[in-house]
C-alpha cells in the first residue's frame, strides 16, 4: 500500500517509505530532531544505499573536516566501511602512502582515497532534488538538468564569505550539513543550491531547463 496518494521524489511513482536529505549516516549520534525527509519508493531508497556509503567516506576524508567530520571518519569509515570491504569495487585505490599537499601555511601530509566521481554526482543531486521537493513543492523538476561544480576545500572560508545575499541560508547538525538555496523569481526552473558537509567538502549544483546548459555555454565559448 502506498502513503495516501504520495509520490517518490525521485521517480515520482508511488512512494511507500521516507527518505532523508542529505543521508542520515553523515550525522553522528545524537542525530539532530529536524533531520529532513521526503517521500520516496522503497525502490528508490534502496538503490542509493551504497552510493550513500561512497558519498559518506568522500565527504568525510577532508583533512580540514570539522570535529563531526572526524567521528564519522573515525567511527563510522575506519571502523566499519573500509573493513568490510562493502564498497570495496567503488574504492579505486587505498594508500597509507603519505603524500603532501601544497596549502597557504605550507606542506602538510595526507593520505590518498580515490573513489568514482560518477556516484557522487548522482548522491548531490539526488540531494538537491530533495530539498527542492522540501522548500519547492510546486515546482516540477522532473525534466531539469542538473550541473554539479566542486569547490577547493582550502579555499571554502572565502566562498563562503562572498556568498550572493540572495540566496537563503539553512544548516542541519550544524556543520554537518550547511547549505545555500536561490531560485529565480522569473524562472523558477533555473536555480543554486551550495551544499556543505562537514566544513570542508562543498558543492555547487545548479539546474535548468534541459539543453539550457549547453546554449549557456555556447554563448560563453563565442564572446
């Protein structure tokens, strides 16, 4: 039996369960009471369990990931994903080899992770289709077109600051998910979400009508 007449975020077909926006494994315990959720088919929701698990080990690896980032690090990635070998074929490559990254105060070492850039483009828009489905319930975004830019995680302070007033500003788990919205008054199809996990992994995903993007660029590559 479906939920009344409710209809999955994702596929729009009949939803039978709930889903949470971003994932709920990102937030460490106690997880905060206005976690969001949508509606979403059993189908769906099961179909991301193991992108959420990739998403959750991409966005936690930061070195400069704030103290929530860390547990999940710690707890959640060393303890149990990474030993269990459940996204084993996901992961390209694990190296305890340090290597040293090139910031403002100097050289500091790392440990590389590689992991497969498609699933994680998939899990933000999955994402921001949510929180559309959340603050824009109207607004049918179905037939949009999605673009996803990541952002340099040593220069995420700046971003931020230069952040455009008019997009509205929402976090949930404080740094675990902090993020930025604006929709166009004229054309509610096109719109800007930048998403944030952790203080460290951040995101732009902007959506249009489909083959907007590509005119847009067009345009760009004959000025």
């Amino acid at each position: 039996m479906g939920m009344a007449g409710k209809r999955c975020y994702l596929c729009n077909g009949e939803a039978d369960t709930k889903d949470h926006v971003p994932p709920r494994g990102l937030f460490p315990q106690p997880r905060p009471s206005n976690l969001i959720t949508v509606d979403c088919c059993y189908r769906c929701n099961q179909k991301f369990t193991q992108i959420d698990e990739e998403f959750r080990v991409f966005v936690s690896v930061p070195i400069n990931r704030s103290r929530e980032g860390h547990w999940i690090w710690q707890q959640k990635v060393l303890q149990s994903t990474l030993p269990s070998r459940r996204i084993a074929k996901a992961i390209g490559k694990i190296t305890h080899r340090r290597i040293f990254l090139s910031i403002d105060i100097g050289p500091i070492p790392a440990v590389q992770i590689e992991v497969r850039r498609r699933p994680i483009k998939l899990c933000l828009i999955r994402i921001t289709k949510g929180l559309l489905a959340t603050f824009y319930p109207d607004l049918d975004y179905f037939d949009l077109e999605f673009r996803v830019t990541a952002f340099d995680q040593f220069k995420l302070a700046k971003t931020v600051a230069t952040m455009p007033k008019q997009l509205v500003y929402d976090e949930r788990g404080g740094s675990v998910f902090r993020f930025w919205r604006g929709i166009a008054t004229d054309r509610p199809t096109a719109g800007l979400w930048f998403l944030c996990f952790f203080n460290a992994a951040a995101f732009m995903v902007e959506h249009r009508v489909r083959g907007d993007f590509a005119s847009r660029d067009v345009k760009k590559a004959s000025t």
